[in-house]
C-alpha cells in the first residue's frame, strides 16, 4: 500500500492472507439434492409474493406462471439480496405478528439457490402458481355495512398542500358499533394519507374525540380484535383529513371508506393510544439522530397492535414496555423503517400489560445524505405534516380490561 501510495513499483503484488475458507453447507446440499420449483419454491412464493403480485394486486408484475418467474429471476435475485422484498420492515426477533411476510433465512436460501440454478421445472405436472392465481375482491374483507364517498379532490400538478379537513355527518339514524374498516384509496399517485376522526359537539365547538380509521401506503383494511368495536353515536361527526403530495401532473382523487358494523354491542371499546412529540430538533447532517419518550399505562389493558410513523428521514422505531416487576421486553422493532410502507403491526397474541407499566417508544432519524430518501441533508429538521419535515408519532390500540365498552373518549393521550 506504502509503494502504490508512494507510486513507486510494487515488489510483491500478492501475497497470502490468514484466514480460514468459507463454506456454504446449504447451497452445497441444495445442489446435491436439487430444489424443485413446484415443491420447494412455488410455495414460498405463493405465501409471501402472489398476493401483491398478481392482477389486481399493488405489485407492479403478476408472479403467475413459471415462465413469469424466470422472466423476473434477476430483479427478484436483487431484491431479495438487498432485502426490498417482500416488504417487511419488523425485526423476526421480536415480537409475532399477523400476516407476516418476513422470510426465514432458511426460505430465502431456497429461492436464491433455485434463481441461482437453471430454474427448470417438471413438465409433466401442473404449474402450482397457475393453479392458485388470487382473485382480488373489490373490498377484501366482503362488502361493507356502508360505504362512505369521500369528497373528490382535485390536485395541482405542484406545490405543497396543507392537510384537507372535511366535515361529514353520520350517514346512520341510530348508534353503532364498528367493528372494522377498508379505506380504499382512489389515486396512490398522489394520495399520502387517509385518518376518519369522530367529532363531537363541546361548548359550541367540534372537538376531536376519537380514532376510527387510517390509511396510508402499505395499510389494508383492518378487523378490529374479536369482542371490541368504535362506537358512533347519534349527534357525532367524521372528520377526514386528507393530504396529498403532487406528482407533476393534475391528478383527482376519489377515496372510499367502507365500514363493517356489530350486530350488537361488543364487549369493549377498542382504544387508540398516542405517543408523540413535537420536541425533537435533528441537526443537519446527523445519520444517527435519537429521541425517545415513555407513557404510563394507567390500567391493565390488551394491547392489540402498534404503528410507528415519521417520515422521510425516519430510520428506525421501537416500542418497549417495562412491567411493573421491573421486567423489560420489547413489542415490536422496526430497525429498517421505511415511510412506502406503513403498517399497523398486530401482535398474534394481544399481550396483556398491567397498569403502572411503563410503555416507551425509541426513534432514530437518518439526516445525512447517505439516505437516499432525504429531502435535504443541510437543514435542521422539526417537526411538521409535510413529509420534508418530521414526526414522533406512535399509536397502539388496547383494551380496558376492567371496563365495559363504554363512550367516554377512546383517546389516552402520553402523559
Ligand atoms: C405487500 C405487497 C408485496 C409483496 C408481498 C411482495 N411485493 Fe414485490 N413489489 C411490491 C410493490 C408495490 C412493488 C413496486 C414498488 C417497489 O419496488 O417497492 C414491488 C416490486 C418488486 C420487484 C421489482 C423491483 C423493481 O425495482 O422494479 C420485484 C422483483 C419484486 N417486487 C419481487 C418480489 C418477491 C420475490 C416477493 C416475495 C418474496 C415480493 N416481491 C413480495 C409489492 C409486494
């Protein structure tokens, strides 16, 4: 290094490192055995690819044959090397969620030992993926209770639009629980996010006093845990709040939500809890900026799901909770967030976490220019609705375990 630093001739161009060879046991039994497409790969795709990819799906290409994989081997080799599929930002390690799409290491050394191969597959039976194509239902849960228009939008080709606020009166003539929702976007070219709040009327004023339905991209419809529901009561208002990010061409946008109701009351009220701040300041240039804040459970409860959100700069978030015997545990860690794709993370078992815990969320920002997705590296960022500014923004939906449904306010905003 001295002499081609120095420019001067170099006298021993190579030379033998110490190490010890690497091996790789399971590509090595993968080739002696061989992967067969319909037995070993055709699942793995069926479980965590074809239900995007598929027509009708938001993959951009239907994985719908064998000859379709073989088309798209290569950009599927990339990109499950750099880990951009499937999209699935939480940590394996923590936590267990519904509708996971994470790979085990195991699946992801069957697919890329097989693209790795010759990709033949047997003739002489049926291609699994034709015979399992996916048909995409218009609402994915079945057809509403009530499908509820959202007012059309018109969107300039530029600039920068402030949130839309849309008052809306209850299309029910009697109370009603819901018990689940399906927000359907109308233009993902430009829509950023969807969030349905319930108004009520205090002293002459609307105020915000609950959570029903969000949407953004990434999100599907949600169900509601099993006995909880959101009540919507006679003389109670939605909000919407819209907000769109032009794309360089006029756009309209014309969203629906449809909402699936309870026959009868259930047994609780699905509550949305909030941690945010608005405190943080990230420095410019900061690859690693950090900011946490905690709340105290006030009353045992069962947590349902979680879902982190910042925005553009956002690299990592994480819930924890410390349980009054002082036991620590981590719910859910998102180490590789990314704002294309936001998700309501539901646990496969609620966890029950007993009053006097102590719930925190840990963020970190990446504000350099290594972040591809940074608007602008030189500036010190706060907080703000656009996505060239920032946001702390944690919700979780839990259960009373001591109450009844009941139709006091369904936030409980940190401490
Ligand atoms: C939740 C939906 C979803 C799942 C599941 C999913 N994809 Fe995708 N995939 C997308 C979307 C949306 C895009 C286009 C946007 C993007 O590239 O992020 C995409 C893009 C791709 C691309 C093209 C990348 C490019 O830059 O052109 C490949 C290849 C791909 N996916 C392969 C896979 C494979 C292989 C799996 C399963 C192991 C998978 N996807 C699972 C939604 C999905």
């Amino acid at each position: 290094m001295e002499s081609l630093l120095a420019g001067r001739t170099i006298d021993e161009p190579i030379v033998d490192t110490v190490g010890c060879r690497l091996t790789f046991p399971v590509r090595d039994k993968h080739q002696k055995d061989g992967l067969t497409y319909e037995k070993d790969v055709a699942p793995i795709l069926m479980t965590k690819c074809v239900g995007c990819h598929s027509k009708g799906g938001i993959g951009p290409f239907a994985l719908s044959s064998h000859r379709k994989v073989v088309g798209w081997s290569e950009m599927m080799e990339e990109v499950l090397l750099n880990r951009r599929m499937p999209p699935w930002q939480a940590d394996p390690h923590y936590g267990r969620f519904q509708h996971s799409l994470s790979l085990t290491a195991e699946e992801r050394q069957v697919l890329l030992h097989w693209l790795g191969g010759s990709m033949d597959r047997d003739q002489s039976v049926e291609d699994p993926l034709e015979q399992n194509i996916p048909v995409h239902k218009e609402w994915a849960l079945g057809t509403p209770d009530q499908v509820i228009p959202i007012p059309e939008q018109t969107i300039a080709a530029t600039g920068i639009m402030d949130y839309l606020h849309i008052q809306m009166d209850l299309p029910f003539d009697q109370d009603v629980w819901v018990k689940g929702y399906d927000i359907r976007p109308g233009n993902t070219k430009v829509l950023h996010h969807i969030i349905a709040y319930i108004l009520e009327m205090h002293d002459g004023q609307w105020e915000r006093r609950g959570f029903l339905a969000g949407y953004a991209p990434g999100m599907g419809p949600e169900e509601f845990p099993l006995n909880s529901g959101v009540l919507l009561k006679q003389g109670q208002k939605l909000e919407f709040e819209l907000h769109y990010t032009t794309c360089g061409t006029p756009e309209v946008d014309q969203s629906q939500m449809g909402l699936y109701l309870h026959k009868t009351a259930p047994e609780k009220t699905l509550h949305t809890g909030i941690i945010m701040d608005d405190s943080f300041r990230i420095p410019p240039q900061d690859g690693n900026f950090k900011h946490s804040r905690t709340t105290r459970i006030k009353q045992d409860i069962v947590l349902y799901s979680m879902n982190p959100h910042m925005h553009l700069r956002g690299k990592a978030m994480r819930f924890r909770v410390k349980m009054p015997d002082k036991s620590e545990q981590i719910l859910l860690s998102v180490p590789d967030y990314n704002f294309n794709w936001q998700r309501n993370y539901r646990l496969t078992d609620p966890l029950r976490i007993p009053g006097g815990s102590v719930l925190t969320v840990d963020a970190a920002w990446d504000n350099s220019p290594l972040n591809t997705a940074n608007p602008d590296p030189s500036r010190q960022v706060g907080w703000g609705d656009q996505s060239f500014d920032e946001m702390f923004f944690a919700t979780y939906h839990f259960t009373v375990e001591a109450a009844e449904n009941s139709s006091k306010s369904q936030f409980s905003l940190a401490d």
